[in-house]
C-alpha cells in the first residue's frame, strides 16, 4: 500500500490511519495479534543480522513485536513526535523515562500536583533511593518555575492538567525555558489524550499516556506510551529491553482497536463533562468544581489557548468526606472505581483511593482534600448522569 504523509491528513484520518498495517501474508484488513513469545530466522546469518542491528527484522518480543510497534508509531503520528515506546502500564512510561534522564546527583523540578504513584516514584525511589533532587513546585506560575532552575537541573515534569486538581501549566512557556540548555520538559498527557492537546507541538520533548485510560477507552486494558524526539526516545528502548516494562500484543491489539474511536468519544467526553460541571457548580451541595472548561477556572484562559478541547474528567468538593461518602455509596448510575477514561463514568476519593500514598500535609497542600471527588464522566446520555449525580448529592 502506498504510504501517506500524514501530517497533511485530518486529525479523525490519522487516528485510523497512522500506523495501520494490513497483514501482508493474508490481505487482513485488522493486523492479527502477533501473540508470540520469539520469531523464527530463515537461517543463521539472518539471526545474527538481527541481533546486531544491520537486520530491522523481529527476534524476541520484548525487543519489539508488530502490534506495540504499530501502536508506538500511530501515537506518535497523533502528537507529531519522531519516535514512540511502549509499556506495560502508564507508570512503567514514567520511571523508564525518568530513570533514562536523571542519575544521582541531579535535580528535577516538578509539579506539586500529581498522581499519588507518580508522587511515590519521585519521592521514594528517585529522592529515597537514587539521590535524585526534587523540587515540588506550582507549575501553574512560570516565575515559580523559573526560578526553582538549578545548574543541575535535568527535567522539567508537569501533569497538566493535573490528576485530581486540574490544575494547568503552561507548556509553551515553561518550554521556553529549557532553550539552550539540557533541561527536558516532560509532560503526563493522560488527562487530555493526543487528541485535545499536543505537548510536543507546544515544545515539550516527551509526552506520556497511561493508555489505560482515554486511548484505550474501554476500560478492558492496562499500558502506557511515551512519544517525543528520536535522540531521547530511540535510546531509551536500550533501558526498555533490559528493564523490561513491555506491553503485551494483545494488550497492544486492544489499544489500537480502542484508539480507532478516540475522535467521536473525546468529543463526546467533553460535551458530557461540561454540562455535568455547569450543573456541579449551580448545586447547593457542592463547594467548587474544578474543569478547565468553566470560565470559573482561573486558567481558562490557558485551557483555550493550549487544549483544542477541555477533557472528560472533573473534580469537585463537598462539604465534608461524609458528605462525600454518602455521595459515593448513594450513585447507581456512577460506578465507584478508580482510573478515568472510560466510556462509564466513573466516580472516586482521591484522599483515600489514588492519593492515599501521599502524606497527609502534602496531599492537602497540592489541592487534595478530603472532600474532593474525581469523576470520569462517561459517553452515557448526559442527563442520565446529571440525574443520578443530583439524586445521590442529596441523599
């Protein structure tokens, strides 16, 4: 088949098309699960041409295997990288990053809101372990950052928005930055997906994804996927094969089924999601929303110019974790689960589930309390979920 140069397709074409292989032994339209563990030679100089490199062909699949292949190289068709990875969850993408950029000795600033096993990861094993030197700081204010900037300073990571606060950070100046210097900006895109917005493009160097989550769509898989410039990417697979995190080819297979939709149900997520967030913010048992998408929030400004879409996840408070609780227990439409990004929706306490492994002082001080409630608002139709929403708020 001819190739196309998909920069010049629609966005809805690249999601379908980038990276789609047809089976060249059988003409299949879907690119069979290649479910195998090793891959067989024609002879023995084939076999050592492989392993040294002068061969492109597969040899083992945790040194590569069609299926993540073919879903490295659509995610990273999507966000206009040179070069994508994948892992066995989204966690495995952040520590293998991380552990290729920083060594003992160096410093990392980072947000000070973010997921709790991202937390841990910094906090215990980079920090604990390593030696690594962390700087929590709010990456919402560009001077903050700037000035937390030290001579050994070798990452810049922001989750933006960021998990469950929504808090935003500037990509394109905070990237600014890093010009002339070594400094990597690394950015957890997991909220917004490569359809709503697109870090490298805003000049970040890595952008990643636990696929889990709005690629996958179905809540039926777990992987992760970093993107960005070949120089860091392309190395990095040396830490991928000796490590280890892979992703499975079935679990690829299911990725690139799920991400085959990502246009018709981001879009969907977002109108959901902001018509439940309007209706929150009017609702005399909530305290404050948080969604990029309300003219409330104080970087919708950001939110527009940065995002082409405002995602389908929101948190919001309420008076107390009782109150919260009894929201929690009382949803029937609502599953109570954590992750996000599921066509359900799904509701869930950051205090006590996802950012439990956080200490107490600084899960409060990044913006989780403990009336706050993180849903993952679903494709269901939207009154539906408003419905049930209402009726177990005033329960």
């Amino acid at each position: 088949m001819k190739k196309h140069d998909f920069s010049k397709l629609g966005y809805s074409t690249r999601i379908l098309h980038a990276g789609h292989k047809v089976d060249p032994t059988t003409g299949s339209h879907t690119m069979p699960i290649y479910q195998t563990s090793t891959f067989v030679f024609e002879d023995a100089d084939q076999g050592a041409a492989r392993f040294s490199g002068t061969d492109p062909g597969y040899k083992y699949s945790r040194l590569g295997n069609p299926n993540t292949d073919a879903l490295a190289e659509k995610i990273a068709a999507l966000e206009n990288a040179e070069a994508g990875l994948c892992f066995g969850s989204g966690m495995a993408a952040i520590s293998t990053v991380m552990f290729h950029l920083v060594k003992t000795g160096d410093h990392v600033v980072a947000a000070d809101a973010l997921y709790g096993a991202t937390f841990a990861l910094f906090e215990k094993t980079l920090k604990g372990k390593y030696g690594v030197e962390i700087d929590w700081v709010d990456t919402s204010d560009v001077e903050k950052v700037k000035a937390a900037i030290k001579p050994n300073t070798r990452v810049i990571y922001l989750e933006t928005p960021a998990n469950p606060t929504l808090k935003m950070a500037d990509i394109a100046a905070i990237s600014e930055l890093t010009e002339g210097t070594d400094i990597k900006v690394v950015v957890d895109n997991t909220f917004m997906s490569p359809y709503f917005q697109r870090p490298i493009d805003l000049g970040a160097h890595v952008s990643i994804h636990s696929a889990t989550k709005y690629i996958g769509g179905h809540g039926d898989v777990v992987g992760g996927i970093a993107v960005g410039y070949a120089d860091i990417i392309k190395p990095l697979f040396a830490d991928l094969k000796e490590i280890g995190p892979i992703m499975g080819p079935f679990d690829a297979f299911l990725l690139n089924r799920g991400v085959r939709t990502l246009a018709l149900r981001m879009e969907k997520h977002n109108e959901n999601a902001l018509k439940v967030a309007e209706f929150l913010e009017a609702h005399p048992e909530v305290t404050a929303v948080y969604y990029p998408g309300l003219k409330s929030h104080p970087q919708h400004e950001l939110a527009k110019r940065q995002m082409s879409g405002f995602g389908g996840t929101l948190s919001f408070e309420v008076k107390s974790f009782e109150k919260g609780k009894t929201l929690m227990n009382s949803v029937k439409l609502a599953h109570l689960a954590v992750s996000l990004g599921d066509v359900h929706t799904l509701i869930q306490h950051p205090a006590s589930m996802t950012h439990a492994i956080m200490p107490k002082a600084e899960r409060e001080a990044s913006g989780v309390t403990d009336g706050l409630i993180r849903l993952s608002v679903g494709i269901e139709d939207v009154e539906d979920i408003i419905a049930d929403l209402d009726q177990a708020l005033r329960a």
